[in-house]
C-alpha cells in the first residue's frame, strides 16, 4: 500500500502524455523533461491523458517503482494543474489537493486550512 503523506512531493505533467507507455515509458519522460529531480527520490509524478479521462502516477518506494492508474467510469477529470512558469512543464501540487483530484474534485474550490506556519 502507498500511503500520501504531507510531506510528499507531487508533480503534475501539464502536457498530455500518450497512455500506451507504461513504466518505462514514464520514466524516460521525466528524466527528460525534468532532469533536476530524481525518480529515485519519492517523488510521486502524475500524468494525465488527452481525453482526461484517466491519470497514472509513478512513485519510487525504496525497493522499486509503482505504476498507479485511475480511470473514471464516466465523464472526465474536471481539473489538472497548469504550469505555474510558461517553459515549465510540470507543476506542483499538494498531498491533500491530490486527495482532491483522486476523487475528480477541485483543489481551488475546495475549503482547506491554511498550511501548518511555525510560530516564532
């Protein structure tokens, strides 16, 4: 089992990636197109297909990766990230935003707490 912590790393493809790929595939394609982060770190990257109708993620546990999909049974996905730069490809979102888009919801509508701010 995969368990989302808070303090995991999640990066979203914003561009459409083909789903005939599989792991190896993925994985290719973040060395690529990120090369500043390492697969290998426990970062979970999210991909979304043309129709939005699905989203496969690949995460590193420490053995090995794990291919993940959802496919909805009906519609589409409503939302996905847009990059936050204009050359960027990816962008980041949170554990609980991610929560959020699993269930097909959106993470700017969603009424969440503020972040955790150490007090000084």
């Amino acid at each position: 089992m995969i368990a989302i912590t808070p303090h995991m790393r999640v990066l979203c493809f914003t561009k459409v990636v083909d789903f005939r790929r599989g792991l190896d595939g993925l994985l290719g394609l973040c060395r690529t197109e990120i090369p500043s982060v390492d697969p290998f770190s426990g970062t979970l990257f999210l991909f979304c297909n043309r129709s939005r109708k699905a989203i496969k993620g690949i995460v590193y546990d420490g053995q090995g990766f794990w291919l993940l999909m959802k496919r909805v049974s009906t519609g589409k996905f409503s939302f996905w990230p847009k990059a936050d730069k204009e050359d960027s490809v990816v962008a980041e979102i949170l554990s609980r935003e991610l929560s959020v888009l699993l269930w097909n919801g959106d993470p700017r509508k969603a009424l969440m707490g503020e972040d955790f701010k150490k007090l000084e």
